[in-house]
C-alpha cells in the first residue's frame, strides 16, 4: 500500500527541516549534511532549497524539529556518532518508528545486495509498519537475537520475519531462545550450523538496528518472558541498567559477565561496536539505558525522542 501524498510531504519537510538546520545555523557543507542525512550531495542541495520556498526559513528554523535537530546534533557531538535523529516527544513509539523507517527504506530500495541485522522489540516492530511493500529478494534480513522464552513461548515483536513478508527479502531468524537454560545448553545451540551461519551474516551487516530496553519489573525481557522474576532480581542486584539483545550491562555500558549474560544466546556484540549499530528507542524512563549504551559505545547510531534526549543530556 502507497504512503499517502500528506504523509510523503510530512516526511519531506521533516528532512528539509533538518538539511536547513545543518546548513544555516549548524554551519555544514553540503557534502557534510549529504553524509549525515543519507542522501547524495544534489538531494541535500535540492532538501535546502525545498525548506526556502516552503518558508520554513525566516530569522529562524520555523519547524518543530528545530529544538530536536539541536539536541541531536549535542548526542551526535558528545558521542561521536555516526547518526544521530531526536523526534518530538507525544507519541514516542510511533514517531521514533515512523523516523527510523526512512533510513531502514533508504536501505531497503537499494538494487545492490544489502545484508541489514535486527534485534527485536515494539519499536522496531512500529519501523517496519511503515515500510511500504515491495519486492526486493536480493537483501537478507537478519536476526541477532531468537524469540523463544525458556519453555518455547515466542515473543510478541519479532521483527525479522515481518520484514522479510514486507519486502520479499530473504530472513535469516536466529535458531534459539533468548536466554539458554545453562551454559552448555548456550554452547551447544551456538555451534549449530544455522546458528553460525547466522552469526556470519550480522557481522557483514550495513546496518543493524536494536532496540534498548532497561533492566527493570516489567521491562521488556521480563515482559515478554525471556527472564523470569528471580533472573530480574539477580541482573538489578549485579548493576544492570539497560539491555541490546538481551545482553544486559551496567550504567557504563560494560557488558555484564555474570547472570543471565553466561546463557544468552544471542549473536555477540562488540565493545567497542565497529560497525554501524543504530539504537532506536525513547522515553524519559529509558534515559539511563540509553545513555549507558552510548557510554559504552555498544552503539554507534542513536534514533530517539526528544524526552530521552533532554534526560541523556541533563544527565552529563
């Protein structure tokens, strides 16, 4: 189904908003902005010239975006990332979805043959909602993290198979549960072919995109299952603050080396990451998550909302 002409010309103004921010009052050239908004340097050229005539400059950015543009630009700073995107708080998951999407798309639409890796959650899940349909079997979508709770449930927000149904791309779901029942049942599932063969594909990825969920009752592992009460309890009792795949870490970012970490059964991450790992999450109550995921540079690329990014940033 079509994205509507008033959504398409929304999603439009939103980049031009961002182009003339960069340009007049950040001061980057048309190079620099081409790189940070994932586009060729006549689109940025042409981005700027569509925010004049729509009047969105005067003496000053007339666009709600101007206080977000500025507080990305701040992460993006301190942080050193390789993107960084702030949305109006209101509808958090569906503006930071809505947000996320045109860059997964920019992806996506390409014909070169592009490996793209996930985590799971309800933000992501919003992501690919609002990716139109289309037919682009040369991509493979990959997973990082399995969907089963220890007795088999499966997850509410897988993300890799309802993309891949999107796109007619190849998916590549990871073949376990989130957390193993033991170490060696962790290390057997990991030397499984398939288990492999996925673990390969995500470290090639262009890009992965992860949720950031925080370590608390009813916080999204817990939710869904994938930990228990007693596991919660032992992660908040180690220092956990905040979790990407499940690999949960404490308020500096450094992954944990006890509790549930020794039974994950994810694919690893890295620390440092070295490659182009985008979080995607918001709310003020995931603040210290995230902050601490940027601490410890788990991630390299921040997609937020303008709550979280005010916390982030008052948190300094």
């Amino acid at each position: 189904m079509r994205e509507p002409l008033s959504e398409r010309r929304d999603r439009k103004l939103d980049l031009a908003a961002r182009a003339a921010w960069l340009y007049y009052i950040a001061g980057n050239t048309q190079e620099e902005i081409a790189a940070k908004l994932n586009v060729s340097r006549q689109a940025a050229q042409r981005l700027v010239a569509y925010a004049v005539s729509e009047k969105l400059i005067k003496f000053r950015l007339d666009h709600p975006l101007s206080e977000c543009i500025a507080l990305a630009e701040s992460l993006r700073d301190k942080f050193a990332l390789s993107l960084c995107e702030v949305v109006p708080s209101g509808d958090t998951f569906q503006g930071i979805g809505v947000c996320a999407a045109t860059y997964l798309e920019a992806y996506l639409i390409t014909r070169t043959p592009t490996i793209l890796a996930f985590s799971s959650g309800r933000t992501l899940r919003l992501m690919v909602e609002q990716i139109p349909s289309m037919n682009q079997p040369q991509h493979k979508i990959v997973s990082i993290i399995g969907n089963m709770s220890h007795c088999g449930r499966a997850g509410r927000n897988e993300v890799v198979i309802h993309l891949s149904d999107r796109v007619g791309s190849q998916a590549y779901p990871v073949p376990t549960p989130v957390v193993a029942t033991s170490i060696e049942e962790r290390e057997l599932l990991q030397t499984q072919r398939s288990f492999i063969a996925v673990k390969t594909l995500a470290e090639q990825a262009k890009a992965t995109f992860v949720g950031i969920g925080d370590i608390a009752w009813n916080a999204p592992l817990h939710q869904e299952g994938f930990i228990d009460d007693e596991e919660v309890a032992e992660l908040l009792e180690l220092g956990a603050v905040g979790e990407v795949a499940g690999w949960a870490y404490d308020r500096h970012g450094v992954l944990l080396q006890k509790g549930t970490n020794i039974r994950v059964a994810s694919v690893p991450l890295e620390q440092p990451a070295q490659r182009l790992i985008i979080g995607v999450a918001g709310g003020a109550k995931k603040a210290e998550a995230i902050l601490a995921a940027l601490r410890g540079k788990l991630i390299t690329g921040l997609i937020a909302d303008e709550a979280a990014a005010q916390a982030i940033l008052a948190k300094l």
